[in-house]
C-alpha cells in the first residue's frame, strides 16, 4: 500500500527513527547534529531543511530518509541556530554563507569527496549557494520551494514568508498553526498532533531564536542568478503548485539559469512537496537521480 503522510514524526515503517540514525560532529568548534542512515552506499546526498523556526533535518525530511537510504548514503543536518545542533551568532557572514562552511567542511570530514544535495526552501538558498561556490564537492542537485532573486510576478516577502518572520521575533501557537496550514495544499493533513509537534520544536531551544535575531541573515548581493551558467552538474528543481512561500516564476528562472536542469510540477502540493506528496517526490526525485548516477557511470570510461 502506498504511504501518504504521517504528522508524527515516524518514518513510513519505523525501521529508521530519530534516536538510531541521530549524531553529532564538531565543524569549526560548532557542534553539527545530524542523521545518517544507508552508510553502505557508495554516493551521498545531503537534505537540507527550511528557515523556519522549528525546523530541522529530521523534522523536514523524516518521510524521505528510508527511501532514499535505499540508494544512497542519506545525511539529514541540522544547521548552526536549527534542530539539536549548537547556537551561533554570526554577524561577519550571513547564515546561507555560514552553512556553506559547515557543509564544506562536513563532507571534508566524513570523506565524502561529492555530494548530492536535497534543498527545501531555506536549504534551497543553502544549496544554491553551495552550487556556486563550493562546485567542486557537489554530485547531483535537488531544489524545491527554493529561488534566487525576486520573483517578477509575487510581491515579496510572501505570505508565508512574513509569517514566519513574525514568528521569529514573537512566537505563538497560533501564527506556527497558521503557518502550517500555509506550507501545504491540503488543510486537512495538518492534524493537532502535527501543529503540537512543530510548537514543541519551536520552543525547544530559545537560544537558537536569540542567537538568529542578533545575526546577519542574508546580505544585499545574494542573488545569484547571473552565476549559474557556471553550475554544469545535473539539476532538478521541483515545484508544489501551491506553493505560498515562492513563485513558479522563481522555479522556472532556475530551470533556465541551470544549464543542465529539468522542471517538475506537483499539483497537489505546497511549499513542502517532500512531505505533503511524499509517494511522489520520492519516487520521482530518487528515479532522477539513480538516471543521472547511471549517466555518469556510462561516460566515466569515456572521460578516462
């Protein structure tokens, strides 16, 4: 039977849970907080979660782990100020350029030479960025819900993206269980027991709210569309048709910049097309990347 969604926390058949596949790492004297299942694959692909508050690897990605550790080795982080890794002030480089550092250096530390990069909104700008200026420890690329510069037709911020600003500076139960509601097309998936789940992520660690109010958030000049001509590997960008967070347009300037990229639309779906459509995603994006795997094993004696 197909697995649709669950607003618990579990994965679809518990083999893989938060406690048995969480670690930690030290990165630049940051404590990392991670899971990885699937070390026995050869390739690796990375998932990167949202910005807002609340979110997390785990929390993001928990209906994606088991199936894509079936084919790769699957790395959920959390990011400095995210999840259960450590609170870090930083006012010399923005979070997008902090994250890039961890992530650089983390697959330094692991051996992972290349990585595969799953990117969700936040983790999309992270993912981005990493595609441009850490080219060289990048394999295959993954963006949704993500952009780079303004969007020509939806005025910005959007919706959600105010609301999860007001969250930042004055948390309630009631704006995160409007901003739920907002991440995805259908209402109804968006159960008590789900918006109990994110409220106690929220509040589970003040210092990381401080710590991201007091540091640089995103510099004037982070638009980088005009660079990725230069990103040759393999890029799918997924979009939810109901996306309230970033525009279509946003998607198709990115299928278009990349050079090497395909766009593929969920209709029924919102800005969290990984766990709203689940089935779909999953089974589209792991097909992609196994297609692309194949590819390069193909031209490898070629280029040798």
């Amino acid at each position: 039977m197909a697995f649709k969604y669950s607003t618990s926390g579990k994965t679809q058949t518990g083999r893989l849970t938060y406690e048995n596949t969480e670690k930690y790492i030290n990165i630049n004297g940051i404590n990392i907080h991670y899971h990885e299942a699937g070390e026995e694959h050869e390739d690796a692909i990375v998932f990167l979660h949202g910005g807002g508050l609340g979110a997390s690897g785990w929390f993001n990605f928990y209906l994606n782990i088991e199936p894509f550790s079936e084919h790769f080795r699957t790395i959920l982080i959390d990011m400095p100020n995210f999840g259960r890794s450590d609170a870090y002030v930083h006012t010399d480089v923005s979070a997008t350029e902090l994250d890039g550092e961890v992530l650089s250096e983390f697959l330094k530390q692991k051996g992972i030479a290349k990585a595969s990069l799953v990117g969700n909104s936040k983790g999309g700008g992270d993912a981005i960025h990493f595609s441009v200026h850490y080219n060289d420890q990048l394999d295959l690329l993954c963006l949704m819900g993500a952009r780079t510069g303004p969007s020509l037709f939806d005025p910005l911020p959007h919706e959600g993206t105010r609301l999860l600003g007001e969250i930042l500076r004055e948390p309630s139960r009631d704006k995160v269980e409007r901003v739920l509601h907002l991440f995805v097309a259908d209402d109804d998936i968006i159960t008590p027991e789900f918006v109990e789940m994110r409220w106690q992520s929220v509040t589970a660690n003040e210092e990381h709210r401080q710590a991201r109010l007091k540091s640089v958030s995103m510099r004037p000049n982070s638009n980088l569309i005009h660079r990725l001509h230069e990103v040759k590997q393999p890029v799918f960008v997924v979009f939810g048709a109901h996306d309230r967070f970033a525009a279509l347009d946003s998607s198709v300037s990115l299928m278009r910049h990349y050079p090497n990229s395909e766009l593929y639309v969920i209709r029924n779906s919102g800005h969290w097309a990984q766990w709203e459509t689940p089935d779909e995603f999953n089974e589209m994006t792991i097909a992609w990347a196994l297609r692309q795997k194949a590819a390069q094993r193909e031209a490898a004696p070629a280029a040798g």
